[in-house]
C-alpha cells in the first residue's frame, strides 16, 4: 500500500493549475480587518514602535521571490529527488515543476529566470544532500505541494540596489490550496480550499529550527557561488519617529481648476476619518471604474491632477479618502523607517520596508501571527522593476491595494514574509483593536 505522500508525487504527473501567485499578498496596515477609518491606521502606526522595538521585526527585501520545492528525480540514485521552482501558474510545467532542464522550455529565451533558475536549482540540489533530514522535518521530502518560499537577490533586482550583495532569503514554508477544473476534477493536490477566498498557497506550521539548519548547511554551497543564505535581516531602533511633524505636513487636493485646498495631514485625517473605503470603487468619467484605495487614485490626487476631469462628483470625496489612506501609509511609514537600521545591510529606509510579525495583528487559523509591512517612499518608487518592466500593466485590481477589495472580502489570513521564531504554545489571541487618535 502506497503512503499518501507518494500518492501526491503520482498526481503531479497528470495536473494544471488555476491562475494565482504563489507567495501572495503581505496586508499593509490598512489591510488588517480592524483598520476601518484613518484614525485606526494612524493608531496602528504609532503602535508599530512597540512592535519594532521587541527587535524581531525584519526588512522586507525587494527582491524576486521564487518558490521551491521538491520532486522526483529518477537519475539521482541516491536520494531520487531535485528542486524545481513553481511560479503558481496554471502550466502544466508549473505543477510538475520547473527543474533545471526544464527552464528554456518554461521561459522565452533572454527571460530573467533563466540565469536565476539554473543558479538557485544548482545551488539546492547540490545541497540535497547535507539537507535531507531537514526537508523531511519540514514535511517537503515526500510532499510537492509543500514550498520553500524564497526571495532571490543578485545586485538590483527591482528598485532597491543591493551593490555587490547576493542573497537567499528563506521566508517561510508554504503549501499549495488544492485546485479543481469545472468538471470537479482534482488538478492540483494541497490544502482545502477556503469558501469565497481566493488564494494559492497558504503559511504553514513548520519547524523553525529545522529550517534554520537548512539555511545553515545550504548556506555553504551558496558561499561557492557568492550567495549568502539568511532567513531575516534584523532592524534595531537608530531615532525616534517624529509623527507630530510629519501629520502637520500640508496634504494638497485639486478638486477642480478652482478649487484648491491645502491642509495639515492631521486636519484631513479629522474631517476625513469617518471610514476608509476598501470595498469601494469609484467611477471615472470614461466609464471604468477603480478601487478607492489603489495606488492609480492616490496617484491621480497627489499629482495634482483637477479631480473633476477624473472621477464622477459623487465619487470625488470616496477618492481623496483613499488617496489620503495610501498617503498616510506613505508619510509615516517613510517616517518609521528612517528611525531603524540594520547590522550589516544600512539604514532600513534603503529597503523597500519592514516586516512586523505579532499576534497584535492577529492569527491565522493555525495560531501564527499575522504580519503586515511598513513601507514609506516604495509605494511610490516600487511599481516598476526589472522583471515587472517587462510584463503587461495590470489592473487596479491586480496591484497592492487592499485586499478587501482584490483578494476574496479580505480573507488573506497568512503571514507570506515571516522570518523570526514560531510560538507553539500560544494558539489562541484576539485581533487587533484599534484605539481612537486624539
């Protein structure tokens, strides 16, 4: 009789998958269910500072994230088995995995991947191994639905320039949701699925030191080809954010050629604060519409542009709430992130954010804490990139807006980045609670 887990390997041979990304999205603060009005974000930005200082939160790298896993591999006969990345697609190539043969087959020739691909494989296979024992405690031996996932970082890969740098970042382990056709048919074998949430793989409950030894051993073949492995880059306090100064900032709206109007930040907040929209879409005047809170609406605000010859009058007060929800973010994130640094990899206002991990901002369903990132400038500056340069635009929905609106009623209840060690003996907590900002 088969174990279950050779079973999985033998469904893979026959399987495609429904679109999705494989890591997901990462809640901004005004993504966590208890954010409702700016006040609240406010609130759960001031409170980051307790967060920051407990000394675990990380830098969120701006890098390229690629998920590994294990599959079979008959010509290895010792251990039967190879990485192969998996870029959540509905490819055939994807479910099975995209091994180091299978890379010129997966991607056109010239793509980033290629280079990527062959260097991370290489590097992983030839640490299987000195790694067996740790995949088999991480429970991705026997289980391809099971990933490594993985940040990648050789120079610039995006907008943040590491220099000379070359970087592996485990984040976490990830395992696939299960997918079926219209049929009802089982094409990709994982989790059960969630009603009404729309995801592709979900944080699991893992053993963080066995994922430590992992990082240690592959660590030393990584280092023959310039690479260091790590699992988080620590931020320590360097300043005090000055938050009074950054909500007596002017915050400029043009709501028509003739209307102008200049406030502090902490004016706007007051008469605006009644609710943020995140399940709201406003309409423009050729006909589409946009997510309220996107980065295309505070855009439109923030450059100036007369509000009038964009949005439709009844939805002109819906975008500058949003747009004022995005700059907030901005402006104290920014703010935060000038306050803290790192040992070895400068000040965290050179990265593209900081990862909080805590129960403050609730847990998921198997008792781990939820986490949220802290981004200034890079809301801005991060909608461009090497690989993104090269793919067609998305839609406001497909950006990092809230996921209230763009993830299935805002049900994205993993921690995709977390990097610092997994409490077991807490599986309860309550979510975050929002206090009012006087």
């Amino acid at each position: 009789m088969k174990f279950e887990q050779e079973l999985i390997f033998e469904a893979y041979n026959n399987t495609v998958l429904n679109e999705g990304g494989a890591a997901g999205h990462m809640y901004h603060p005004f993504d966590l269910p208890e954010v409702n009005t700016v006040d609240d974000l406010v609130d759960v930005l001031y409170n980051s500072v307790d967060i920051l200082n407990k000394g675990t939160a990380t830098v969120k790298l701006d890098g390229v994230n690629l998920s590994l896993k294990v599959v079979n591999d008959e010509r290895n006969e010792t251990f039967k088995r190879q990485f192969a990345l998996d870029r959540g697609s509905q490819k055939v190539e994807d479910v099975h995995g995209i091994t180091l043969d299978g890379l010129t087959s997966r991607f056109p020739e010239g793509h980033g991947l290629i280079d990527k691909g062959k260097t991370i494989l290489t590097i992983m296979d030839k640490s299987i191994p000195l790694i067996k024992n740790d995949l088999e405690k991480l429970g991705m031996w026997n289980d391809p639905t099971k990933f490594l996932n993985t940040e990648y970082i050789d120079g610039q890969e995006n907008v943040i320039d590491y220099g000379d740098k070359k970087i592996i970042a485990f984040h976490s382990v990830n395992q696939f949701v299960e997918k079926r056709n219209r049929k009802g048919e089982l094409t990709r074998p994982g989790l059960k699925p969630k009603p009404n949430v729309k995801e592709t793989s979900r944080v699991i409950n893992y053993d963080n030191e066995a994922l430590n030894s992992l990082r240690e051993k592959v660590n030393k073949i990584a280092n023959q080809y310039g690479f260091e492995v790590i699992t988080g880059i620590y931020v320590t306090k360097k300043g005090v954010p000055n938050f009074d100064s950054v909500l007596n900032k002017p915050f400029t709206v043009q709501f028509d050629n003739n209307e102008r109007v200049i406030k502090p930040l902490k004016t706007w907040i007051k008469e605006v604060g009644e609710g943020i929209p995140k399940k709201i879409r406003v309409k423009t005047l050729d006909g589409k519409d946009r997510g309220a809170v996107s980065k295309d609406v505070y855009l439109t605000v923030l450059n100036g542009t007369p509000l009038d010859s964009v949005f439709k009058k009844e939805d002109i007060n819906t975008a500058v709430a949003g747009a004022l929800t995005y700059h907030i973010t901005k402006e104290l994130g920014q703010e935060i992130l000038r306050n803290y640094k790192t040992d070895n990899y400068g000040d965290a206002d050179k990265h593209e954010g900081i990862v909080l991990t805590d129960t403050v901002y609730g847990k998921d369903e198997l008792g781990n804490p939820n986490s949220i990132k802290i981004t200034g400038d890079f809301i801005l500056s991060g909608m461009g990139g090497k690989l993104a340069s090269n793919r067609p635009k998305v839609s406001d929905e497909e950006d990092q807006s809230a996921p209230a609106a763009n993830f299935g009623n805002g049900g994205m209840s993993f921690s995709s980045y977390f990097t610092n060690p997994r409490s077991e003996k807490d599986p309860g907590g309550s979510g975050f609670k929002a206090k009012s900002v006087k």
